[in-house]
C-alpha cells in the first residue's frame, strides 16, 4: 500500500508508524541501560565512601587502643616517641595519614613534618567526650574521610586523640576497574536490543502497510464516517458468503440483529431477492428492490480490485422516504411561519402576565384547544428566580384561553402544588416536558386531582403537552396545552413546536421580570430619599405633591430625578427647596438623593442661599470628575436645577436663589398671583458661575409655590402657556389651603398619563407674633450686661417661662459678653418665643467662637462651653452687613411655647 504512495518500504522511514515505534522502543533500551550504568556508578561511590570511613576508623581505634599509647602522650617528647609508630602504622594500613592529638587538638604526628605542633582542623568535640567522629572533607589530597577516636587511659579518662584519614579515590579505584566490563556489557545489550527491536519493527511496517499515525487515524474515521455517519447502510460480504459488516444503517433497514457479523447471508432471513444479489457477488447499481414496505435503491461492487481481500461491498438507500421528506419541507416551512408568528405576537410589552396571556392565546389559536401558564409566586413579584419548589411552593395560575371555563381546568388566581409522583410534578423537577397523547387511559396524570381529571375527560379532553418555562437554567414555571375538540392527539412535532414557542415566550417573561425587579427597585429608592412627612416647624403651613411619570412613557415608568425638601433653620426659620435631575432610573433616583444629602449639610452650616447653591455645584463638578475618571460612561449629573428659599416668620423676610430652575410663584393674600423674579443661575454642574438672591417681603398668609418643569411642560403646549395656566390656577383664590392649592393646580395642569415627574410644595406663610419678640440694643460696656440679665427676666416673667429664666440669663450674660470683648459695632440681643426659647446676639464681627476645654489654671475659657451644656443647640450664621448672630435653643415644655 505505501507503494501507491510512491514511498520507500524501508522500516527506517520514521514518518511511518512502524519507524516511529522502533525509535521509541530504542529509546526506552537506552534510558534503561544508561539508568542501569548510572545506578552502578553512584552504587560504587557509595561504597567506596563507606569503605573508607571503615578504614579509617579501624587504623585509627587499633592505634588508639595500641600498648604504650599512654606512657607515649604523657611523655616528654611524645613526638619522638610516636611519630615513627604513626608512619609505620600509615604506611602498613595503606591511609593517608595517622595523626596523634593532645586534648588541645595540638599534632603530635603529621606525615608532613613541618606540620607537626599545629592545630587538627576536624571536628574533635564528641572525641573528647568518648566518641567516635567521621567525617567527609576536601582536603589538600583530594576529598577524604577520616575518622578521629579516643584515646583512653588506665582509668578510663581521654588523655588523647587519634585521627587517620584516606583519600577516596585510594578504595574507589576497585570499583573503577570494573567499568570497561560494566560498559561493555551494557553495549552488548544494547546492541541485542536494538536488532530485535528491528526485527519487530519491520513486521509492523508490513502490517500497516508504511502508514503513519496520523493517516492511520484518518483511515479509521473515514472508516467511521462511512459506516455510521451517511445515511445510506453498508453491507461488507466476504468471498466465502459470510457477512463481515454491516453498519447501522443497513441493520434497521434489513432488519438484523446486533450480532450478525460472521454469520453466512443465506441464514440471515432475508428476503429471497436480496440474499441472492449479496450471495451472488454481482456489480449492481441502483436497483429497486421491495424489502417489506420499504424500496431500496441497491448498488454492489467486488472489493477485490488493485489488489483487495475477495468478497463484495453493497450500499442500500431507502427511497421511500423521499415522499415524506417532501412532506416535512412543508411541514418545516410551516414550523418556520409558527415560530416567527410568535415572536411577534408573544412578549409585545414589558409585563409578565401579558406575555403569559399572549402565550395562552396563541397557542390555542394555531395548534390547541386549551392553553394554561402556571408561575412562580417569585416570578409575579419580579424577584431573581430560583429553583421551582412545585410540589411545596405551588405555582399560581397566571393565564387561561379556552372556549370553555367549566372544562375541570383549574381558574385564574389558583394556586396547583403539583405531586412529583405524576408526570407532570417530575418533569418540573428535571425540566422536562411532558407529552401525553392518550389521556383517557389515565396513565397517571388524574392523580394531581382526580374529580377534575374526570370533568376534564367528559369534556373530551385526550392529549396533553406540558412545558416547563426555563430562563437562565432556572424553571419560572410551567405552560400546559390540551386538545378537546381537535380529534388528533399532539405528537412529537406538536412537542418540538411547543418547546419552541414556549422557550421564546420564557425569554420575554424573563425580561418583564428583570423590568418589573429594577422597576420596583428604583421606585423603593426613589421613595425613600423623598421626605416621608413634613417636619415640626411654626414659619409655614406647607402640603407637597409627588406625581412620577406613568410607566411606558418615560424612564423606568415613574422613576425620575424630581425632588422637594423643608428643612427647620435656626431662629424659627425654615428653607424651602425644590430640585429636578434631567432624565430618569436608577441614575437619576441616586443623583437626587445625593443632592438632597447635600443639601441638608449645607444648609446646616446656615448658609444664605446663593452661598449653598455655589457649594452644591462645586460639589456636582467633584463628582462629574470623579464618574469621568472612573469610566462610568460619561453618567454624571449634568442638569441638574435647584431652587432654594429661606423665609424667616420674624421678620417676614423671603431669600431665593436658583440653579437653572423655574421661577417660583408668590401668592399674595389678596389672591395675585406673580412670578418672583429669581435672578437666573446656570444649572448645577457647569461650575464658575456666581448665584444671585432675591429679597422679597411676604405678608402673613401670603403662599409661596415651588415646582418642576413636567408640572408645566407637556408635548402638547408651550412652556409659556403651561406657566400662564398654573398662575391663573393660583390667582383668584386667597382662602384656598396649601392642601388645596395643590389638589386644584394638579388638576387642571397634569394630565392622566404624565410622561415626566411633578414635584410641587406650596406653603402659607406665617409670622410670629410680636409678643413673642423681645429685642434690645446693648452698649458695648461691661456694664451693660446687668441690664441685659434684668430685661431677659422680667420678659421671662411676662412669658410664663420662670423656670428658664436663670439660663436664659447665664446663656445671654456669657454671650453679650464675649460680644463686648471680642467684637465691635453695635450689639444687638432677641428673645424669640416659639417652639422652643430661641436666644440671639449679633455684632458686626465676622470671627466665630470655638467652643475649647479650659486648663484648670485658666482665668476663662469657659463661657462658651457653659453655654453649650445649658442649650439644647447653638451656632453661628453670618448676615449680610459681615456681622454675626450667635444663637441658641432652649427646650420648653409642653405648653410654654408661644403662639404666632
């Protein structure tokens, strides 16, 4: 064979499997001899080591324990006495040296002699102490071993030592005379190996014919291929009749058994016409032949041409199915128009239920009579899905479509805990659709209810396909589709479309709920970071609307970035801010909480309002920049707008400024309604910019009106006309409540779908009465601070607040003060009665107290921490003329508080 190839039939031709087998097997004789040879060198070393140190330790414990060995060392000249015993006993034992010790470690003998009288170099310790030292050294000879040993006298002590030593190479050149033969032998079995390896080698390169692995490997698959990848059977006959292969193909088309290979063709049983064609051996092609209700087309060539073993190979193909291929083209096509019919008519909106609806009415529509989408209770409520618990949990009724509701089928609303012990129960656990064609047998499937089985049966119900609805490899539920007034039963293909349709409708639902999860989720958040109520305060009577937009229409379907806010201030006043964050989800829902975070610690530094309104946009700058250089995508809170107010009921006093917000509405209490002119500022985020406010005086009961833009602006009207119409809402009407007011601006302004956020907060000022304000002009002397306790007192009284008064006047005494010392200009003291007994002082410097703990040999340093420990709170803000007001609160009890 490899000579069609037009390649050498050498064994040597390594690209061949044969050549590839011979290398490797004279390999594996090479590493094994080389591991051998190996082995018996490190093998000799070792004992050429060990004989060493046996050798050195026997010379130098026979020398140790030789007679006179005491008398010798404790002799004058030991030297004299055992140098020449010492190179006789080297000399006689074939060591390098014998070398005698004091207990110093001093040489009394050396072969060398001027090395007689210096240090051992050794280890002598466990020597001394009676033991016998070995060790492995390179010396000036070559790597050695040498041993040093005691020398005991007559009562046992150690009175010397005695080292001898021999190089290893003196005892390893034994085993060294051996390698010629060592090496030689493994040649020789090398050489043995390799031409038996030969011998095998070229039998296998006559049985593969030259092959190498990798043609070897794709022979087989063509092999394969034929045999079992083609639609079309394989029949191999040998010359002597017998069948050698069949493939599976040809066994179901013949009808064979699993075991037929060997048998001879007249005893397989086939038909008569087909067991003469393969028997005869004859070159056939494409003939018809009737095998039971099948045609065969049957072709057959002799497999004995080039060269081949003798016998016959036949292919047979079932031309019968031909017709029914047509037949499935159709029924493809129409398949095709189901499924794409469905993605159009299935998951139309963002809504569980719908698309469980839609499903169900599809269904019946083109291939059931009866159609039911069962979900988890997990699902309806948009949470991430888990694994369903059918049998415990239960799954809620979700849709039904159907010509009749008294069928037995459960209704909408019901909760179905369906047994694992049926079908259907087991296939929600393994994910597995069920098919039931016959389902008046009751093959099972009543056990779940079986008055409702009954019912269903009488009303014809005969075939059943139940489908679990997998998203995400996670069972949401289950869709059941019958058949009653169809008299055909579901079958496969009937299963293989519903899978389908019930497959693209999971992806939707899952979807819907994914939407339906964010949805809530952005909602809950947004709800939290508006207020939740209005807080405790005497300057306004306010009433807030929060409208979002309508789900569909916007954003994540009422999700938006509007927001409102009243915050209590120091000295009975109290801020009013409304903002709007352009856009809508979860983005604009957090940038708005952000903002009304940072407006709140603004605000408790009692900054004016053009002052908080350039902080909170140097603050939306820092975060633009830091979204920017995190990658978030460029989401930061570019248009932002904000409106702050401050009103102060004492003196009526209204201050405003705005960020790119709408101008706010002031109601007189005549009813004239006007815009306040706010000067314009840039929206928050475009940073260098300055804010300008409005001073404006508010009579009692007068409203002030704050809002966003969707409460104006709608696609189908002007902004303009949209302001025009919210001003003549408001005019007109001066006895209307801020509860009122809103109630009859949203009614008129906002239509029933919103497609933007509304945000709106009126409040009816108030003004605090003037008994309840005391205020008095203090000089700048010590002095005067007498006065001023005096005055605080007698008001006090006035008040009904006695109990207070002795505070009050520390808490005024200290602060006037600390006026008087530490600052210039007039000073100025007001007592102000309301929920709580509200103290100022003002003067015209701009330095702010700190409150410090005083050293005990300080004279002062305390007046303010006083005052802190006797007021409920206490702070500073700065007025416009560059002064400041210092003030504090007082908790009143109940009933003290003054009315406005």
């Amino acid at each position: 064979m490899a000579g069609r190839y037009g390649r050498p039939r050498s064994f040597l031709r390594m690209r061949s499997l044969a050549g590839q087998v011979f290398l490797l097997q004279v390999a594996i004789v090479v590493l094994l001899v080389a591991a051998s040879a190996t082995a018996l060198v490190l093998q000799s070393r070792a004992d050429s080591e060990r004989e060493a140190r046996n050798r050195s330790v026997a010379v130098a414990e026979a020398f140790a324990s030789g007679p006179g060995m005491e008398a010798a060392l404790k002799s004058p000249d030991p030297t004299a006495v055992l140098q020449p015993r010492a190179e006789e006993a080297r000399k006689g034992s074939g060591v390098d040296f014998v070398v005698v010790l004091n207990l110093n470690g001093v040489r009394y003998t050396h072969p060398l002699p001027d090395r007689i009288g210096k240090k051992f170099v050794g280890e002598l310790a466990p020597a001394l102490d009676g033991h016998v030292v070995t060790e492995k050294i390179d010396g000036t000879i070559g790597p050695l071993v040498q041993a040093v040993v005691p020398v005991r006298g007559a009562n046992g002590e150690v009175v010397g030592l005695v080292s001898a030593g021999i190089t290893i190479s003196k005892v390893s050149g034994v085993a060294e005379d051996q390698f010629p033969l060592l090496f030689g032998s493994a040649a020789g079995i090398l050489l043995l190996a390799m031409g038996g390896t030969a011998l095998v080698t070229r039998r296998l390169d006559r049985q593969t014919h030259g092959l190498g692995p990798t043609e070897m490997t794709r022979m087989y698959e063509h092999h394969d291929a034929v045999l079992h990848a083609v639609r079309e059977g394989v029949v191999i006959v040998g010359g002597d009749g017998q069948l050698l292969l069949a493939n599976d193909e040809a066994r179901r088309l013949l009808g064979l058994g699993p075991d037929v290979e060997g048998t001879p063709v007249a005893e397989l049983g086939l038909e008569p016409v087909i067991a003469t064609l393969l028997i005869s051996g004859r070159t056939a092609t494409d003939e018809v032949h009737s095998v039971g209700d099948r045609l065969l087309a049957v072709s057959q060539r002799a497999t004995d041409r080039d060269g081949g073993p003798p016998g016959n190979v036949t292919t047979l193909r079932d031309t019968t199915e031909l017709q029914a291929l047509t037949g499935k083209a159709a029924t493809a096509r129409g398949r095709l128009k189901l499924l794409y019919d469905a993605g159009t008519e299935i998951g139309t909106a963002l809504d569980v239920i719908q698309t469980c609806e839609e499903l169900a009415e599809f269904a019946t529509v083109r291939f059931a009579d009866y159609a039911t989408v069962d979900l988890a209770e997990g699902v309806l409520r948009g949470e991430e899905p888990t694994a369903v618990r059918a049998t415990t949990d239960g799954l809620r009724r979700s849709a039904f479509s159907g010509t009749r509701d008294d069928t037995g089928l459960h209704p909408l609303g019901s909760v179905i805990r369906f047994l694992p012990s049926t079908d259907i129960g087991a296939g929600l656990l393994r994910g597995r659709s069920v098919l039931d064609t016959d389902l008046a047998s009751r093959s099972g499937w009543q056990q779940q209810d079986p008055e409702r089985a009954e019912r269903m049966v009488e009303c014809g119900f005969h075939s059943l396909i139940a489908v679990p609805i997998r998203a995400r490899g996670v069972v949401l539920g289950v869709a059941m589709f019958w058949r009653a007034q169809r008299p055909e039963p579901f079958e496969d293909e009937d299963l293989s479309v519903a899978e389908e349709i019930v497959a693209r409708a999971a992806v939707s639902m899952d979807n819907a709920r994914r939407y339906s999860r964010e949805h809530n989720v952005a909602v809950t958040l947004q709800r939290s970071l508006l207020p939740q109520g209005l807080p405790d305060q005497s300057a306004i009577d306010a009433a807030y609307r929060y409208l979002p937009a309508q789900a569909g229409l916007g954003g994540l379907g009422g999700v938006g970035g509007d927001w409102f806010d009243i915050i209590p201030l120091p000295g009975a006043r109290v801020a009013l801010v409304v903002g709007d964050v352009v856009g809508h989800g979860l983005h604009a829902a957090a940038t708005m909480g952000r903002l009304r975070t940072a407006v709140h610690n603004f605000s408790s530094l009692d900054l004016p309002p053009d002052e908080l309104l350039w902080h909170l946009d140097e603050l939306v700058n820092r975060i633009d920049l830091d979204e920017s250089a995190n990658g978030s995508d460029g989401a930061g809170v570019t248009g932002a707008t904000c409106l702050y107010a401050i009103y102060d009921p004492a003196s009526g006093r209204c201050t405003m400024a705005r960020a790119g917000h709408l101008q706010p509405v002031i109601v007189s209490p005549e009813g004239e309604a006007v815009f306040a002119d706010v000067p314009g500022g840039p929206p928050l985020g475009l940073g260098g910019m300055p804010f300008e406010t409005l001073d404006v005086q508010l009579a009692q009961d007068s409203r002030l009106v704050l809002y966003t833009d969707g409460l104006v602006e709608d696609r189908r009207r002007d902004i303009d006309e949209g302001l025009e119409r919210l001003r003549r809402t408001l005019s007109g009407h001066p006895d209307r409540t801020p509860e009122e007011t809103c109630e009859a601006v949203l009614r008129v302004l906002v239509p029933t779908r919103a497609r933007d956020d509304v945000a709106l907060l009126v409040g009816r000022t108030r003004r605090l009465a003037p008994e309840n304000v005391a205020e008095w002009d203090v000089p700048s002397d010590p002095s005067a601070v007498a006065r001023v306790r005096s005055d605080v007192s007698r008001t006090l009284t006035e008040w009904n607040l006695v109990e207070e008064a002795f505070t009050t006047e520390l808490i005024l005494s200290e602060l006037v003060t600390n006026s008087i010392r530490y600052a210039t200009g007039p000073i100025r003291v007001r007592l102000i009665r309301d929920r709580t007994l509200i103290c100022e002082v003002s003067d015209r410097s701009s330095t702010s107290p700190h409150l410090r703990q005083a050293a005990s040999m300080d004279e002062g340093g305390r007046g303010l921490f006083l005052v802190a420990q006797l007021a409920e709170r206490w702070g500073t803000r700065y007025t416009d003329d560059g002064g400041k007001v210092i003030w504090t609160e007082q908790v009143l009890q109940p009933g003290a508080g003054g009315p406005l």
